[in-house]
C-alpha cells in the first residue's frame, strides 16, 4: 500500500512542468516532513500527523496550480464583470435580431410560419452558442496573455480602478 503522502505527491505533482517538478518534490516533501515530524514531537500519533498536515495543504490539485503559478478558473475575477456584461448585451440584441431575420427570410422564401419560426429558432441558438463560444474564448486570452495582464495593471495603475460595466448607483447629474 502507497502511503498517504505519496500519493498525495503524486497527485500534487501530476500537472507541474517536468522542468519544476523536482525542485517542487524536494520542497514539498521536506516541508511535510517537518510538519509531520514537529506534530509527532508534540505527542501526536505519526499517522494522525501526516493526515493532519495534509489536509491542512487542501487539494493538492490546488496546491500545483499554486506552484505552477496558473490559475484555476477560465475566466478569473479581474475580468469576470466586464465579461458577463458583455456576453449579456451581445446575447441580448444579437439573438433575437438573428430570429427575426431568420424568421423574415423564410417567410419571404415562401415558407409556412411554423417553419419560418423553426428557423428563426435554430438560427438564434446557433448564434447564441457562437457568441457565447467566441467571447469566451476572447476572455480566456486577456486573462492569461501576459501583454492583457500588463494592459490591465496599467489601467488600473492610471485610473485607480478597472474599466466600469457602465453600471450606475446614481444619474450622472446627481453626482455633479
């Protein structure tokens, strides 16, 4: 049988570069050894120790991603308002502007109102998982593209705050 440790350390050093993982392996396991040994020191039971200290490090899955340094959401919170605030407006006017004109092509074309709609329908949900599917994706690359951090840093760096969703407390003529 495998002890708890290791295959704590193998799960936790599945996902490092093989360049990092030895230098991580050496860290990590000198660092459990010194938990587990000052918990054995203090009276505690070498098992309940090494179960002890490791659920006190969490999911080792976690663990590597800090080691790794990559994150593990797709779209983190620096972005995250700014992306659903778009997603949301372009979902909203685009799709159902796709329906309509889906739906007036196929009545044009001589086609009955059921399957105008149909179309309508199909075309607005295709459209829908291509917009969702693309701004994603474009999302995804400004959270993890170095040159976006750094566009994002001085943002904030110049106006004390990343770019607002447009959202309001109050009318701009109040606040004036």
């Amino acid at each position: 049988m495998i002890p708890l440790t290791e295959r704590y350390l193998a799960a936790a050093l599945r996902s490092n570069p093989d360049a990092q993982r030895a230098d991580v392996e050496r860290e990590l396991r000198s660092s459990l050894a010194d938990a587990v040994e000052d918990r054995v020191a203090a009276g505690e039971e070498r098992v309940s120790a090494e179960k002890a200290v490791l659920e006190g490090l969490g999911e080792p899955t976690r663990l590597a991603a800090g080691y790794t340094g990559r994150p593990l959401y797709l779209i983190g919170p620096d972005v995250f308002l700014v992306y659903r605030h778009i997603l949301a407006m372009l979902v909203g006017v685009i799709v159902p502007i796709v329906a309509v004109l889906l739906t007036a092509v196929e009545l044009a074309g001589g086609a009955g109102y059921l399957d105008g709609r149909t179309a309508g329908i199909g075309g607005a949900f295709s459209t829908g998982v291509h917009l969702a599917f693309w701004v994603t994706l474009t999302f995804v690359f400004l959270e993890r593209a170095e040159v976006a951090r750094e566009a994002r840093t001085e943002i904030v760096a110049a106006t004390g705050r990343w770019p607002s969703t447009g959202f309001r407390l109050s009318s701009p003529a109040a606040s004036a």
